[in-house]
C-alpha cells in the first residue's frame, strides 16, 4: 500500500481512512513517533483496561513483588524502549 500526505501549516498530517481503519485507529488514540533506519514511523498505543492482567506470566519473580503495578509500569516503559532503538 502506497499513499501520500501532506504535512500542513502546523505540521499535522490527516492519515488515510483506510490506514485508518486496517490499524483500528480513532480519535484519541494515541501515536508513538519514532525514528528507525532513517525512516519517521508512527506506532498506535495499546490501551488495555487491566493491563497488569495483560502482562500475566511475562514476568516470573524470583521473589514476590510488593508493587506489581508498578513493576508492570517499569517492564512496558523498557520494552517500548528496547523496540524503538
């Protein structure tokens, strides 16, 4: 799929309904712009409603955890970063 956009006066972009709609993308969702091998690439946010149950048996402690929220924060926060470098 090739499309073109134009960057307007403020630098927003409109992307196509259909990139749209095969991403699942709609107002509010949020964009994590990154940069990967000279290309500029926007990647959709997944939302989950219960995200420490999203996680569930990613992670195996070694000892029990005392914030497991907090520990699910810290895990999301270093794996995003992993996959944009």
């Amino acid at each position: 799929m090739k499309l073109s956009v134009e960057v307007g006066k403020y630098g927003r972009i409109v992307l196509p309904k259909r990139v749209r709609q095969k991403y699942g993308m709609h107002e509010g969702v949020t964009l994590i712009i990154t940069e990967y091998v000279g290309r500029v690439c926007l990647v959709p946010v997944k939302i989950h409603e219960k995200p420490t149950e999203a996680l569930y048996g990613v992670v195996t402690p070694d000892q029990p955890i005392e914030e497991p929220k907090q520990m699910a924060r810290d895990y999301i926060r270093k794996k995003l970063s992993e996959d944009f470098q």
